[in-house]
C-alpha cells in the first residue's frame, strides 16, 4: 500500500512535483503504462458542477473528534459555495478500513522482513516490533478475510466514484500530534487511542487522495481534509483541492509551535 507522492507547501507544488515523477516505468511491474496530464493546467479555481460525496461514516463516527468534525462540515461548506453539489454518501465498510488495512499490512510485513524479526527484531520501533510480531502469528483465514473484505471496500468505493466526482472525510480522527518519540504501548486502551489515520478507504481502492489544511484545533494544530477520486484522476483532486486552498488562508497559517 506504500505509493510516492509528493508533502509539499501547496496544492500547486504537489500537481508540479507529481507531474515529475508520475508516468510509466518499465522496470516497475507496478506502474500502469497510462498518460500522464498537466495536473498544473487544471488548477484554475472553477469547481462548478463538481459533485462532492461527504462519507457519512467517517465524518460522524464516535472515534472522530469534535472539531475535527466541525472542521470537515465547514469545508463542505466552502466547496458548496464555490459551487460545487455536496452530499453525504454511505460506505459502512470504510470505518473498518483501518483494521482491514492494518491486518494485510502486517501480514506482509512479517513475510517482507522475516529473518530480520528473527535477528533484528529490536532494530524496529516498537509499534512496528507489536505489528511485525502479530503478522507473524496471523492465521491464514484472517489475511484470507481481510483480502476478501478489501475488495468489498473497493467495490463501495469505485461505485460511490461513480456518481460523485471526489469523496471527502477527514485524514486523521485527530490533529496532526506533536512530535514526538513512539511511545511504548502497554494495553489495548493505549493503542485505541493512538492518533487513528483515516486514508485506508483509498488505500485499499488503489485510487488518489489529497490531504490538505482545513483548520486548527483548540491547540493551534493543524486538521487534515482528505480528497479522494477515481483511480487515475488525480487531476480532478488536485483541482478541486486547489480551490478549496485559494478560498481559504489555512495554507498560509503555521502552527504556533512549528
């Protein structure tokens, strides 16, 4: 699930970055052989008649907090005045993205890095010594469902994209935290409420998503809104993340503490 793409100060310095590294690479059995657009030229702040699809579950959850929440509801807002159609959209599998994701992950993890768990086992931080150790113990049924329910989130997914142009929802149940060490996880209401990413849905798709400044928490720390669009589309998510951007000052806003 681990992809290249472009941290950068804005939307527009992603679409001019992406535009350099993306495109068809022969010694890459991963890369798809497809044109690569003028991601820069489609950045012209006009988002008429976008549809926007609001996921319901992920922007109401009980996990998510509340001005995280607050945050996401306000940036419809702001796509809808710039003329944009948004909508709640259901997808139930996408809440358990992260615990779909988290187990294929560690699973081939644990298969990637075998002999150095068996050698090397505290070279690894220790969520990641938790997540190797747990691959490596995984019954095959377990990776065999969570395969099975990956296709099911994409399926959800892709036929939401059918109907609406991109899909928004938050990028973290939290702020952007502090920087700071891993801390070591000794219960499981601890690793609950380590800070929980929410960008599975897409990962598990294969499909593009933006995460783009929409505010600051009662801390002064930074809330990601994230964009996700049909596989190949990220021309029409950079566009609609660029206007959203140049409507709003949050991109010119640096934390207090940063």
């Amino acid at each position: 699930m681990d992809q290249v793409g472009p941290i950068s100060r804005t939307v527009e310095d992603t679409a001019i970055t992406l535009g350099a590294i993306a495109g068809y690479d022969p010694k890459d059995s991963y890369s798809s052989n497809v044109p690569v657009p003028d991601y820069r030229r489609a950045l012209n702040g006009d988002i008429r008649g976008i549809r926007v699809g609001a996921i319901r579950e992920l922007i109401h959850s009980d996990i998510l907090d509340s001005e995280v929440r607050e945050a996401i509801i306000k940036a419809g807002s702001v796509l809808e005045g710039l003329g944009a159609t948004v909508e709640e959209v259901s997808l139930p599998l996408t809440i358990h993205g992260g615990t779909i994701a988290g187990t294929l992950i560690n699973v081939e993890s644990a298969m990637t890095y075998h002999d150095w768990i068996r050698d090397r086992l505290h070279d690894f931080g220790h969520s990641n010594q938790i997540g190797l150790l747990t691959g490596s113990i995984m019954p095959a049924q377990a990776y065999y469902k969570a395969q099975k329910l990956r296709e099911l989130v994409r399926r959800q997914v892709l036929e939401a994209l059918e109907t609406y142009d991109v899909l928004i929802l938050p990028t973290s149940k939290s702020c952007a935290p502090m920087l700071a060490d891993d801390p070591v996880i000794t219960s499981k209401e601890m690793a609950a409420a380590m800070t929980l990413v929410m960008t599975r849905p897409f990962n598990l798709a294969n499909a593009p998503a933006l995460s783009i400044n929409c505010g600051f928490n009662s801390q002064g720390l930074p809330i990601g809104l994230q964009i996700g669009g049909r596989p190949f589309a990220e021309e029409t998510v950079l566009k609609v993340g660029h206007a959203y951007e140049q409507s709003t000052a949050w991109h010119t806003i640096r934390p207090p503490h940063a």
